[in-house]
C-alpha cells in the first residue's frame, strides 16, 4: 500500500524560467519567434522558487523554454546546479541531428533529468513532422537506455508516428504535454478525446495534467468528473502528473494550485497523490523523497 504521508505533497513538472541576462543567456527561439509570454510575463528562476515556496509546490521538474532559448538548456542547467535533490531539469536537442546523441549525454552531464520535443505550440502552429524521421530513433532509443523520459508536445496529427516509436521502443518512456488538449465540449462520451484514450494501450506513455486542461474543465458538457474520470480509469493515476505550466498560462501559480486540487478533489487520496507527487518522482528518480 502506498505511504502518502512520508511522500512529497505536491511536484510541478512544467513550470518555465527566463533570465533577464541576455548576454550570459542569449535569446534564440526554436523557429525564430519568440513566445510572447516569455517576453511579457517572464519569471526568473529565483522568483518561481518564491513562487513555489508560497503556494507550497515542494519539487519542480523545470521545462527549458525552447521558444526562448531554442537548444542551448544552460539557463536551466545553471539554475538547478544549486539545489539537484529539490529540482530536475528538462532539456531540449536538435533530435534529428547528427550529434543528437552526444547532446543529449552532455546535458545529462549537466545534471539534466529529462527531455523535451517540441514539435508545435503558439510559435509553431500546425504539426511538424519531427516524430516521423527516423533520424530520431538513435536519440529517442539512447533516451531510454538512460532513463529520460521524453516530453512531446504534439497535436493529434502526430499519433501514429508516436505510436510507432511507442511500439519500437518500449523502453523510452514518453509524456504527453497538456493530454494533447483534447476537444470535451460535447460531453460524455467524449468522442473528441477518444484518440487519447486509445493511448491508454501503450503502458510507456504519461500524460502531463496542466493548467491548459483544467482552464477547460467544464467546457460546453464536460466535468472533471465525467472527463478527467474516464482518464484516470483508462491510464491509471500513476501514470499522470501534474505541470503549472507557469508562466506561461496567466494566472498566478496560486490560482493554477488551487485550480489542479478543485479538479481533481473528486478522486480517492491515493489517486490524488499520484497526480500531484507520486508520478513525478517515477519519472524523475532524483525528485524522491
């Protein structure tokens, strides 16, 4: 049986940083557009740890922002140096590229958790074909020979090249960022996020729970209790963790808290700490207790 209370109460597996030093941290985003909420409402490693420190968010697994910085993780891997027990870091490489693979054992050297690939997103509408490439699989196989797991953001139009590295490389785990913000308006039983559900099969794959799902958790005819129910039956809860993704969603860090525990009240205390701890420390071994 699960001991929840000697486990931390609450990690966020995708909040972002942004330095104000553009010389030490040069800008240069992934696809030549800067986000805009890195360059309106940016937070500084310092001030997220504030942040978390006042809403009482224990661990953080810090997402590099590609769309600020594009590959060089270094504002990232310098922030989390200080405290390695308290925070992990999630890194970005070029994964198509020829040295992808000593790319990816250098940050990890840096102290560097986890991986992202970021294939769409406000700087980057539509659906790049990044997963499709099999110059990808050296990087995405080294992934899980070390125990990274691997971030995707991604739009439904990317399912069944993810299904295929899901199929050939069992061993690489991969999250899903926001559940791929499926359409729940029309309610019970959700047929716009059946393509999620059937997901649920690959028992490498987790989805991160953010803020971008709970801001639609009543949605024309959807409840969490309806929606976010049936996603925990189908994957289970120990295989969803939660991410702010603050700064980057508006609200406040208190508001996005306070938005997860409403959303997920309805749920046994054993599957709410798998949401909000227990997931994340599976994922990023250094995040335990």
């Amino acid at each position: 049986m699960l001991d929840t209370a000697m486990t931390t109460r609450l990690i966020d597996i995708h909040p972002h940083i942004i330095s104000p030093d553009t010389t030490r941290y040069p800008l240069d985003p992934l696809g030549g557009e800067r986000s805009g909420w890195s360059a309106t409402r940016p937070v500084t490693f310092e001030q997220y740890a504030a942040a978390m420190d006042a809403v009482g968010i224990d661990k953080a697994a810090i997402v590099h922002s590609s769309t600020t910085y594009g590959f060089d993780n270094s504002y990232v891997a310098d922030s989390i140096a200080a405290q390695p027990k308290r925070y992990a870091g999630v890194y970005s490489v070029d994964m198509l590229a020829p040295d992808a693979t000593q790319k990816i054992r250098y940050w990890r050297g840096r102290g560097l958790a986890g991986l992202r690939v970021f294939t769409t997103g406000s700087t980057m509408p539509g659906q790049a074909p990044t997963l499709e490439d099999p110059a990808l699989h050296p990087a995405w196989s080294l992934a899980g020979e070390l125990g990274i797991p691997v971030c995707v953001q991604i739009t439904k139009a990317a399912i069944p090249a993810l299904e295929k590295l899901l199929t050939a490389f069992p061993q690489t785990l991969a999250i899903v960022d926001h559940m791929m913000k499926p359409d729940i308006s029309s309610g019970p039983p959700y047929a716009g996020a059946q393509h999620l559900f059937d997901l649920a099969r690959f028992k490498n794959l987790y989805l991160k729970l953010s803020s971008r799902n709970t801001e639609s958790a009543y949605s024309g005819k959807a409840t969490p209790e309806t929606f976010f129910g049936r996603v925990v039956r189908e994957f289970g809860a120990d295989r969803i963790a939660w991410g702010s993704n603050f700064p980057a969603a508006e609200d406040s860090l208190a508001d996005i808290v306070k938005a997860l525990k409403d959303y997920i009240a309805f749920l046994p205390a054993a599957d709410q700490h798998w949401i909000m701890a227990g997931t994340a420390q599976k994922l990023y071994p250094v995040l335990k207790d």
